[in-house]
C-alpha cells in the first residue's frame, strides 16, 4: 500500500489517501452549490451527549449508524477567497500546518475559514473534491465557535457531497474529534491521530490521485459588510498578525516522501482591498515554506 496524505493547525491536520501502487470562501464553484443544498439538524437519536470544555454540546450516534440529513437553503451568498493554488503535476498528498483563529462575525448567516482542497482538476463538472481545514460556520454548526470540517464531492456537487457527515459518505473511525453529526481511500489525520476516511467507492475509482491543490482563506455572506478572514488582518501584517499556513509539503510519487512545495503557486483573490495573500517563503519562526493571508472584510 501506499500513503498519500495532507496534514494540518497549529493544530495539525492530516488528509490522507491510502491506495494500491497498481492502481478561506471563494467557496469553490462545488462547495458554495453545495452550502446552498445543505444544512439540517441530524435525524437519527442521540445515544450519548457529552460536553466539551469550551461548553460546547455534541449528541453522539452510534459510530456505525451515522446519519444522513437534509439542509435548508443558503441564498444570494457572496463568496471571497484569498488562496494559492498548484495545478501542474499529479499530487498524492498534502501536509501542512493550519494556524487557527476565531474571527467575528457580522451575523449568524456568515461563514469564515480556512482550507486545504484537493481535486481532480479544474473546470470539471463531474470531477471529485475532498478538502479539510477550519470555519466559524453558524448556519452549519449553529455556534459560533472554530470547527473543524471536512468536505467532499464526487461530482461537483451536482447530486453527491457535503460537509462532515451530513450525509453518507465520510466514514468517521475518531472517538476524540467531533464533526457534527484499503486502498483508494483519502484518509483524514489531525494531530496524528486517525478520524476517519473517505471511501474510494464515493468517487467511483477517478480519484487516486488529485490535480489541483489549494491553501488559503474563505468567507461568505449574504449581504455586505463581508466578515474578516483569518485573524482579521492583511498578510501585510506578518507573523502576530496575519493568519497563516505553514510546512507546506506534498507527495507527487505513489508512495513517495513528503517534499517542500514548489513555491510558484498561483494566487487567487477576489477583492484584494479586504483581503489579501502572501506567496509562500521560508520565515525563521516557522517550519517549511509558509505563507500569510487574510484581511479585515468590509465592503467586498
């Protein structure tokens, strides 16, 4: 077997893939379709309900029986994104450290957050999309609290994907991390620690492999002003003050070792007078290539 991974936080987050060797939010077009299907409460009973430290609640299900739901729509969203993208060779795995952060919002119908996305590739409607990182996302989480996500589509999210396990789909092994309700597989590690995967039969055997990688920042919202995106504050603004993403490395051989990223990433930002991105560098106070993003909202 071979490992394809993504890690990641200041906070560590791991995606990983396991297969054969024979074998921010501009949300992306798939995940903002997606928003706008999704968001109900879950339907199955809770066996156990817990309380974390920070007071947050969490009914628990059956690891084996967890439940599919049915969302409300999300209309007239606007989608900003600030990130970088690599699309010029095949990628197997991504590992990267998320640096975490609470942003404010302006109103419970706001989404703010960071991700690491992985895809078959641009400009696809059929094409499959896994992605993982950290929101503040009231319409989901009905708090307004960091969470942890995870995301995917098999087909662009015309009729399969979303978010957690809202739906059948991820399969979630973790008794240590909450999200909300072997061969082929993309697996998702946090701190080292396993919490679960996304079958292979989910994207029907197209994707042993990802073509387009991104890192960054997402927001939306349905009216202006827009929220902040990472800590707030413009990339400008260094270490302290900008959100970043750091010990950027990607596996682009089955099987191969994590080596650093190839820095002449493309950057995508949609409003660059609310937020902003930085191309990635190696700093002294931080492992790996490492870039900044962010910025305080406004009038996108």
């Amino acid at each position: 077997m071979d490992i394809k991974a993504i890690t990641g936080c200041c906070f560590v987050l791991f995606l990983l893939i396991i297969v054969d060797v024979d074998g921010a939010w501009r949300i992306s077009k798939e995940e903002d379709m997606e928003l706008e299907k999704q968001l109900k409460i879950l339907n199955k009973p809770a066996v156990k309900t817990i309380r974390t430290d920070s007071g947050q609640i969490f009914d628990c299900v059956d690891i084996h029986e967890q439940p599919s739901l049915d969302h409300p729509l999300l209309k007239n969203h606007k989608v900003q994104s600030a990130k970088l993208a690599a699309n010029d060779k095949p990628i197997y795995g991504v590992t990267s450290i998320l640096n975490v952060y609470k942003p404010t919002l302006l109103s419970p119908d706001q989404v703010s957050g960071s991700m690491i996305y992985l895809s078959t590739g641009f400009g696809d409607d059929s094409k499959s999309v896994v992605s993982v990182g950290w929101a503040v996302m009231p319409p989901v989480y009905r708090d307004n609290f960091t969470h942890l996500f995870a995301y995917w589509t098999a087909d662009n999210s015309k009729t399969t994907g979303c978010y957690d396990i809202l739906c059948p789909g991820f399969v979630q092994q973790s008794h240590e991390f909450a999200l909300d309700s072997k061969s082929g597989d993309w697996y998702l590690r946090v701190n080292g620690a396993s919490v679960g995967y996304w079958p292979k039969e989910l994207f029907r055997g197209a994707f042993e492999v990802a073509k387009e990688v991104n890192w960054g920042g997402e927001i939306f919202s349905p009216r202006q002003p827009c929220p902040p995106m990472g800590s707030g504050h413009f990339e400008s603004e260094g270490i302290g003050g900008a959100c970043y993403i750091s010990d950027m490395r990607y596996q682009t051989a089955a099987g191969g070792f994590f080596e650093d990223i190839d820095p002449e990433l493309q950057a995508l930002v949609d409003s660059p007078h609310c937020y902003n991105v930085s191309m990635p560098s190696y700093l002294s106070e931080i492992p790996g290539y490492t870039f900044l993003f962010g910025g305080p909202g406004g009038q996108c």
